[in-house]
C-alpha cells in the first residue's frame, strides 16, 4: 500500500472524514502540515470537502515568521483555497496571561481555528492537523515524564472534541498512521519544498529534547520503537475508552436523585474502575477536573473505608461528605451556613509555597494558611471572638495536618522543648472538660504547634532570620 492509500485507509477506517464536510486545516508550512493540505486537496473532489487552510503567525521569528506566512498563504492562491490568517504577539501574551509560551501558542491556534469555522463555516465542521506517528509518540513519553494515567497514555487521539472560548471544536488527525521520515519522503518525491522552523531544532522545549535525545536512543535500542509506542497507544486509549464507558455505567447505577453515590456499591469495585469512577463524579459534581488528582481520589477512597472519617477535602471550598450510607460534594459554604460540625477525622495538606493559599474546612472552622513576608506578615481581618491566627517559621513546617486531641496528646511549651500533656494545658487555659474533645488542633507531622483559641508552641514561633513566615488563620462559622 503506497503513502496516500495508508492514509486514506486510516481516514477511512477511524471515520474521520463524510462526504460533504467542511475541513479547516492548520497549515505552518512546515513538512507535516504541508504534506497534510496536498493529500486533503486529493480527497476534496473525491469526498466534496469544502476547504480552508488556516495559518497563525506567532509573532516569535521575526521576519522568518512573515515569510511562512506568505509561503502558506501563496500555496493557497495556488491551489485556489480559502486562507484565514492570524497574527498574534504570544511572547506578549504569554507575559500578560502567565502561561508558557507552548501553552499560550496552542490557545491562540484553537482560538484561529474556531473562529475561521465561525466566520466561514457557520461554525459547522471540523478541524484536520498534521500530527504524525512521531508527534504521538513524543506525546506519550512526555506525558510518561509528567506523570499520567492510561487516558494519558493514549497520547493523541485519531478525533477528538476540544473545549475553546464560547464552545468546542471537532479536532482530526490524519496523519498519525504515518511518521516524519516518511512524510518528508513523500513531499520530496512530489517535488515539494516546506519551511523549516529553526525552534524545532533547539532544546530549549522539553518536546524538543525528547525528540533529539531520547527517541533516537529508543530507535537505536529497536528501529520499532516509535511504532510500538504508537501501538501502546492505541491500545491504551481502546482500554481508557471502555473503563470510562463503565464507570458512566457504574455512576448511573450507584447514583440516588441526588447524583449522590452509594458507598457501599463502592468498596468493592476494581481500584481501576474506581478511580475513573471518582474522577467522573467529582469532575461533573464541581464542573470541572483539573485537580482531581489521584492524591483526591485516594483521599476519597479512605474516607469510604473508614469507620470514622466524615470528610475528604477538595480545592475550592468544595469537601466530598459522607453521610447516610452516601457520599456527596458540598460546598465549605454550605457547610458554614447548615453549622455542620461532624467529626471529619484527619485532614492534611502540603504546605503553601511563596505566592499560594491553601484552605481547609475542619470542625466548624475555615482555615487559611498562606505565605507572608516579614514586612507583611499580619492578616488583613480584624481580631475578633470568632478569629484566631498565629505566626509561625516557614521553615519549620512540613506537611499541615489537622485533627482533634487524643489521649496523651503533649505539646512543647517552651523553647527549651519542655513538654506537658495537652489536657494539663487545656485546665491550665480554663477550658471546660466538655468543650476540650471539640478544640481543633493544628500539626506539622507529629508535633501540635497550634490548639487553635488555646496556645501555639514556641518551638515553632518565628525567628529573626526568617525571612517569610507562615500565617495561620482560623475562622470560626457563626
């Protein structure tokens, strides 16, 4: 089977094209995506395609990039095809939105290409780019690097929707039945030249490192390699695909009105499915999926086997709840507002870093840990019966855990790391023997360095050599 016919055949065989389709292809002029307007050319007449070719100008080459600009744009008078040209400052962007420069490109591309179906296509139609069997594998292992699951391991997808501002696109690849090497072979036996993007050969990106470093060495090992991994691939999103689709099973099943999950339809489901259980779940209950990390789902999962625990705690204010045989997602507002105080057990959390704020929902009080400087280390919020914080050194902690007291709880009470028993300090501060089990403690690792209301500890009090501390606030719900 020669070149086109491979991928004909694969366009055929993953449905990724119908008669009459309206088809917006990315184009750079580079090798892949040049390779990738010439064989949908052959297909319009054959399958009534209405075409258009967009190009981004990055605004990163200077004059290189006007000149892949005017390339692509040529090759469309050529071939008479519509052309939608972009031109965006992404260093610039990149600056204002606080995202890398990779990331902010890929925003920009999805942005050009929805917004040329908008104005072309009545917003009707698909989006055909030109990754490649080496693109998908370099996908695969950066997201080996990253860490990932096995949707991750799929890499690319042949189609796929993706979420844009005001909407989503219908996304194709045609092309990842093929690799570089054989594109390039292809484009020169046709007569045809492409442009060369001088950033793909530096290694300044991750991407780029893997591609000259770490691909060869797989290839030197077995000349296989990027077939195989394009192989695992497959068979990783095949599996990922089925998973999802029993767990959407699974949910349905398990769910009462309330889209709340009964827990013990849980305990003994395949870890596997579980997790893309709870992924799922949370994701649809919080409209969103960035932080649902498997650190979360195994929070979760301890929650629904122990015989204590009440909460496992999410970013955002939000807290997955366990109650009457059911677990569910609440809002920490929600929480405040219904004076739910059940005992959640213990809840942990890494440190903030420089610049972050961390919040945990515990025993009737919302906490807030965030990093300050010596300058300004003093909390914004007035003092008040409801209100308590401490300064702490940065330094000192490790990982924050909170918790209520247990017996032969002892707390270091001065520098010289004196203890005393936790329940002779509560006498001590006049605390009556019904309130003392409902004090909140506040741990880094195994050492109490806060009874909050009550005493924080002088081993952990800030030093003159700090130069950020720890702020820790805790407000009590009225």
């Amino acid at each position: 089977m020669n070149f086109t016919d491979t991928i004909r055949a694969y366009i055929t065989s993953e449905a990724l094209l119908e008669k009459g389709d309206a088809v917006v292809a990315g184009v750079s002029g580079g090798a892949d995506s040049l390779c990738l307007f010439l064989l949908l050319m052959r297909l319009k007449t054959e399958l009534d395609l209405r075409l258009a070719v967009v190009h981004v100008n990055h605004c990163i080459r200077g004059s290189l990039a006007d000149e892949d600009e005017a390339f692509v744009r040529g090759l469309c008078d050529r071939f008479g095809v519509m052309y939608y040209g972009v031109s965006e400052d992404v260093p610039a962007l990149a600056a204002k939105w606080k995202t890398g420069s990779e990331e902010t490109g890929r925003i920009v591309r999805q942005r050009a290409y929805a917004g040329c179906l908008r104005k072309l296509f009545d917003g009707k139609g698909k989006v055909a780019l030109a990754h490649h069997r080496d693109d998908l594998a370099e996908t695969v292992l950066l997201s080996m690097i990253r860490g990932t699951g096995i949707k991750g391991m799929g890499g690319i997808s042949p189609k796929a929707r993706i979420a844009v501002e005001n909407g989503t696109i219908d996304v194709i690849h045609p092309l990842l039945c093929v690799g570089r090497a054989e594109i390039e072979d292809w484009l020169s036996r046709q007569g045809e030249t492409w442009r060369n993007d001088h950033t793909n050969e530096e290694d300044a990106y991750t991407r780029n490192r893997i591609r000259h470093n770490i691909i060869p060495a797989l290839k030197a090992e077995n000349p296989g390699a990027v077939e195989h991994i394009a192989n695992l691939a497959a068979i990783a999103s095949i599996t990922s695909d089925y998973i999802e689709r029993q767990a959407d099973k699974a949910i349905s099943e398990l769910s009462d009105n309330n889209n709340r999950l009964k827990i013990s339809g849980l305990i003994n489901v395949h870890p596997a499915l579980f997790g893309e259980i709870m992924r799922r779940w949370l994701a649809d209950r919080v409209k969103r999926d960035t932080f649902i990390s498997s650190e979360r789902i195994e929070a979760v999962k301890k929650l629904i086997l122990s015989p204590h625990g009440h909460y496992a705690q999410l970013p955002d204010g939000y807290i997955v709840e366990k109650c009457g045989g059911y677990i569910d997602v609440i809002r920490a507002a929600d929480e405040a507002k219904d004076h739910k105080q059940p005992d959640p057990g213990v809840i942990c959390c890494k440190k903030p870093l420089h610049g972050e704020e961390k919040k945990l929902i515990f025993a009737g009080y919302e906490f807030t840990f965030s990093v300050r400087t010596r300058q300004n280390m003093l909390p914004e919020a007035p003092a008040d019966e409801n209100f308590f914080y401490i300064l702490t050194s940065y330094d000192r902690i490790a990982d924050i855990c909170l918790r209520f007291p247990l017996p032969g709880d002892r707390m270091v009470i001065s520098g010289r790391g004196e203890h005393k028993k936790l329940s002779r300090i509560f006498i001590d501060a006049g605390i009556p023997v019904r309130q003392r089990k409902d004090v909140p403690l506040v741990l880094s690792g195994r050492d109490i360095f806060w009874a909050v209301g009550v005493r924080d500890c002088p081993a952990f009090f800030v030093r003159e050599s700090d130069e950020v501390v720890l702020l820790c606030q805790a407000r009590r719900f009225t």
